[in-house]
C-alpha cells in the first residue's frame, strides 16, 4: 500500500504547491514511504516564468500520481 504521495489541491489557489525561491519556482510534495515516516520533497522546476511553473507542477504530479510505486493520498481537498 505504501509509498503514498499527498496532493491537496486548493481550488482557489492556483499556486498551491508551488514557491519562487530567488526568481526560480519550485514544487514541494510529501510522500509517504511508510505508514509511521514522511518526506518531504522539494523539486525546482527550471524556470522563472510562473505560467510554466504551473504547467510543469501539473505535469509532474499526474506522472507520480500514474507511477505504480506511488499512490495519491489526496486527489483534491
């Protein structure tokens, strides 16, 4: 059952896990390889454009949530 990865998507917030870290924006997640521990993950996503971030996040995200070794905790909250 485990790793599982936590995605809680805000719909009004369409920056929801995304931070611009000096002009490059980054993506941050949890995963969760056992029931009992928790990581943190932080990812740079390449680019200062906020646009491309947002397609990038989205990008990334639906990939780990299709991998077989990861299963979302969370689709949307």
């Amino acid at each position: 059952m485990f790793p599982q990865l936590a995605v809680r998507m805000k719909p009004g917030n369409p920056n929801h896990h995304l931070w611009n870290n000096n002009g490059t924006w980054f993506v941050h997640y949890v995963v969760y390889p056992t029931p009992f521990t928790k990581e943190r993950v932080r990812h740079s996503l390449q680019t200062k454009s906020l646009e491309e971030a947002r397609i990038r996040r989205d990008e990334l995200l639906a990939k780990l949530a299709q991998t077989k070794a990861v299963k979302p905790a969370l689709a949307a909250a």
